[in-house]
C-alpha cells in the first residue's frame, strides 16, 4: 500500500493533461500556425495559405507567413481581426502578385514590412496606407517580374521609410524615384550595377540624402573611365559606402584590372577605348554611325550616275555584245575550217 501510495503524486501528473478543456482558447495560435515561446511570435510555414490566418493573437509582435499562395494581398486582409501590436510582418515566398489599396489596414503599428521573394506585379497607389510607422521595407528579389518602380513611387510617397532593401532585383541603375527624403539604408548588393553616374551621385549628395548609406557589394563593376566620376565620390564618401572597401571589378573592362579592389585604383588608371567625358562608347558609336552614313552616300552617287547615264551605258553594252559576238563568230569559223576533213587531206597529200 506504501508503495502505491507513492505513485499517486505521478499518475496525477500524467493525468494532468486529460483534464484541459481541448479547443484553442480565443487568442491562441491559428491550426495553421505556430507559436514560439510566446504568442508575440507566430510563424506560418508551407501551409498553402491563401489569405492571412484570421485568429491571431492580439499580443502578436512578429507574423511570419513563408511559403503560401496568397497571390492577391486584398484591401484589409489583417482587419478581420485588428493586431495593434504587430511590428514585424514578413511575407516570403508567398507567390504575392497584387497589392490592393489599405491591404495592411488594421496594423497601425507596423514598423516593418518583408515582401521579398515574391513575383510582385502590381502595387497600388493606397498600398501602404493605415501603416504611417513603416519604416522598413524589405523588397528583395520581388521587382524582377515586372517595372514597378513608378507604381512604388507612388505608393510610397507618404511614408517616412528610413530603410529600403532591394538586392537580387537586377537594377542596372540608381533607383532614384524609390529614394525619399530622409532616407537612411539603402540595400543593392547583388544587382546589375556597372557604376553609379554622375548625375545619380548628384541626387545622392542632395540635401535629403545625405545621410544615406548604400551597400553595393556583389555588382558587376566596371572599371573603365565611366567609373572615375563614382570613384571620386566613393573616395570621398567611404564611410556611406559599408562595404566599399570589398568592392571590386567584376564586370567589363581591361583584364588586368578583373578582380582589382576598387578603392586601390587611380583614376587616371582607368583606360578609355573610345570613350568620351565617361560615357563608354560614345566615340565609337559615333564613328560607326559616320561611317555608316558616307556609304550611303557613296552609294547614292553611284546610282545617280549609273542613271543619268543609262543610255550610254547601254550603248556600251550593247558594243560589247556585238564585239563579243563577232569575236564568237571568228573563233567559230577557225574551228570549223580546222575541222574539215578535206582541208586536212590535202595538207596531208604530199
């Protein structure tokens, strides 16, 4: 007896669970989701969502929604049920296409915003609206489907965005109309950039843009006399650059400098082929356009003449004709009178 009496405290504890009441308590996490630690974390993984889960908890800081098929983000999508404190909503790998006008209504804490990884192709003007604490947005590898940088614009002219990242999305030049005052962090590592021009460094150093930091690395640089106006400003300006001093020549250029650290080169190092006030091939282009146009008109000279003079042309033709003709014809009577089997028995008589 003593020593079942010891087992009783035990067989409670295992019981213990059996008496919860089964059914999430209001507030709890989604069937479709997963809290860590607390509910201020949930987490939806692959679940083949196609809209927002609707019970969250209302204490929820961070959502993160990866790998569903939410293709249309609609207008109030989080206000069937309002999270006033969600600062962190991260949408990746969702197949997010469309971004209706107030899609985010109903976060109004909402500090930071990630819809990288998506095929995003049309962002409406009202997108962002009833969010007026962004200042985070997170944009990697989601502009490669379609040019979306006006519609951006627009959508983001009444935020104060202080950090913009927009790396994998093959930008082959500053976006200057996603840069509004006051921004801070600028992410374009693993773009198309071959250089910044003077007329984007320009913009840069407006008196908006000051304080913005770029991150540049794993762009294909080129290091030819277009790149001494970004190299100047990149010389001047490292400490806006974070990673400027792993910059390197990656893309078209001399082959002595491939692979050379960009902040060890010298301006006057940098080889010109054909190349005018920086901007590559100018020179060239325009000798081949030159060239181009004086056979044309060699050409139209050469027809003009061959028709004013059309018929004495074809009286020469006409000449040459019959002196070939004639020259034919006297050939021709050889070769017969050789082949006359008279004519050549009697040479052979003696």
């Amino acid at each position: 007896a003593a020593g079942s009496g010891g087992w009783l405290p035990w067989l409670g504890f295992a019981l213990l669970p059996l008496a919860v009441t089964p059914g999430a308590p209001p507030g709890s996490c989604p069937s479709a989701c997963y809290c860590v630690a607390t509910p201020e974390l949930v987490q939806c993984r692959y679940e083949r969502l196609e809209e927002p889960p609707g019970e969250l908890p209302l204490t929820v800081h961070n959502l993160s929604i990866t790998g569903s098929n939410l293709s249309v983000l609609h207008r109030a999508a989080f206000a069937a049920r309002p999270l006033p404190d969600l600062r962190l909503l991260r949408l990746h790998h969702d197949n997010i296409q469309i971004v209706e006008d107030m899609a985010l209504q109903g976060l109004p804490a909402l500090r930071t915003l990630d819809l990288s990884h998506n095929p995003l192709q049309s962002v409406a003007v009202g997108a962002f609206a009833g969010v007026p604490l962004l200042h985070t947005l997170q944009l990697n590898q989601a502009l490669l489907a379609a040019p979306l940088e006006e519609q951006l614009a627009l959508a983001l002219r009444n935020l104060s965005l202080r950090r913009l990242e927009l790396a994998g999305n093959a930008l082959r030049a500053l976006p200057t109309a996603l840069l509004p005052a006051g921004l801070e962090e600028l992410d374009l590592h693993n773009n198309s950039l071959q250089r910044l021009a003077a007329p984007e460094l320009r913009i840069l150093d407006a008196p908006g843009l000051r304080g913005l930091r770029l991150t540049l690395g794993n762009n294909p640089l080129s290091c030819d006399c277009a790149l001494r106006p970004f190299l100047a400003w990149l010389r001047a300006a490292t400490a806006r650059v974070p990673d400027a001093r792993s910059l390197r020549c990656t893309g078209t250029g001399p082959p002595p400098l491939r692979g050379a650290v960009l902040l060890r080169l010298r301006p006057e190092g940098l080889a010109c082929t054909g190349e005018e006030d920086g901007e590559p091939g100018q020179l060239e282009t325009a000798s081949y356009v030159f060239f181009g146009i004086v056979l044309a008109l060699i050409g139209i000279v050469f027809l003009m003449v061959l028709y004013l003079n059309r018929r004495g042309i074809k009286r020469w033709l006409h000449n040459l004709r019959e002196a070939c003709r004639d020259q034919m014809e006297g050939y021709h009577y050889r070769y017969e009178q050789d082949a006359d089997p008279r004519r050549t028995s009697a040479i052979d008589t003696p």
